[in-house]
C-alpha cells in the first residue's frame, strides 16, 4: 500500500513531524510510511493548497491555535507509534 503513495506524485511526503502536526490541521494525514526504521514519512494528498500551506510555514507566516497544534501532534505521534 505504501509503494502506491511513493510511486505517485499526486500525494506530498515529509519527515518533519512539526511540518506534518501543521499541516494535518487542515488537511487529513493519508498514510505513515513506517520501511525506514530510523525515519518515518507523512503522506498528504497534494493540492494547489497545500503547496501554499507549505510555504506558508517555511515562511514562519502562519497562525494556528496552540492547543489544537498540540493536540493534533499528539495524534500524529499516536499513529505514528501504533
């Protein structure tokens, strides 16, 4: 199921889990690529979107809710573990 996602350029992929609490606010965290034991990859459906998201971040230009931030990287690091 994994290699689907890898092979196909309409999903983004990162390893930087604060990156992946961010944009999980918005938009749905599809798959956790778990093959590498040292480093696991967030998979995200890509958009038009979520490219500006991205840069949004890197840019240190967004604004999110710290609980809600804080909350959802408690998610991601519960699915990351499961």
């Amino acid at each position: 199921m994994i290699q689907e996602y890898l092979d196909n350029n309409d999903y983004y992929v990162t390893s930087d889990l604060a990156l992946a609490a961010t944009i999980s606010l918005w938009y749905p965290l599809e798959a956790i690529d778990r093959t590498n034991p040292y480093k696991s990859q967030f998979m995200f459906m890509r958009s038009e979107n979520l490219d500006e998201l991205i840069e949004a971040f890197w840019r240190n230009e967004l604004k999110v809710n710290p609980l809600a931030y804080f909350n959802q990287l408690k998610n991601i690091k519960t699915r990351l573990h499961e």
